[in-house]
C-alpha cells in the first residue's frame, strides 16, 4: 500500500504527454452522439420544461466525463488532470446554476 506522501509526490511529479489531449478529444465523442439522441429524445417527447432537461442531461454528461477524466488521472499519478477535473466539475455546477437562476 502506498503512503499518501508517495501519492502525493507522483501526482505532481509525473508529467502527460501529447497523446492525453488526443484520448480527451476522442473521449468527447460518446458523449457527443448519447447527448444528440438525448436531444431528439426530449424535443419529441410531451416534457415540459425540455430546456431544463436539456441542461441538465448536458451538465451530467460534462459531469461524467470530468470525473471519468479525474479517476483516470489519479491512476495515471497526473495531478493536473485531476485539478482539472475538478474545476471543469466546478465550472459546469455553476454554469448550469446560472441557467437556472435566468429562466
């Protein structure tokens, strides 16, 4: 078992190569096609409010993604992957926040 200095150390010592922006990209594209059907899904459908529920299915979707990108880094002992994670969690809860404060 590693200690949690250990994990520490690597997290902030391991650097990413190029190919990590090329594998975010790609991971984009699931997310992409699952949201397009989920549009056409709810812009057929007799659900009122269909904004909202589209800003949330899209909300969800970056939410998964982000954390599927922070466990990943985490495994991979890349710390800049995890903060942004983190942060583009964070983004998204406040984004979808302001959504919902103007409608």
């Amino acid at each position: 078992m590693m200690s949690d200095t250990s994990k520490l150390n690597k997290l902030f010592t391991t650097h990413r190569g190029p190919e990590e922006i090329q594998d975010w990209i790609f991971s984009l594209t699931p997310i992409g096609v699952a949201f397009a059907f989920f549009v056409v899904f709810i812009a057929s459908s007799d659900i009122e409010p269909k904004e909202l529920f589209i800003a949330f299915g899209a909300a969800a979707g970056f939410i998964g993604l982000e954390s599927y990108w922070i466990v990943r880094g985490w495994h991979n002992n890349h710390g800049s992957t995890v903060i942004m994670g983190a942060l583009g969690i964070l983004v998204t809860i406040l984004a979808l926040g302001m959504y919902i404060s103007f409608i």
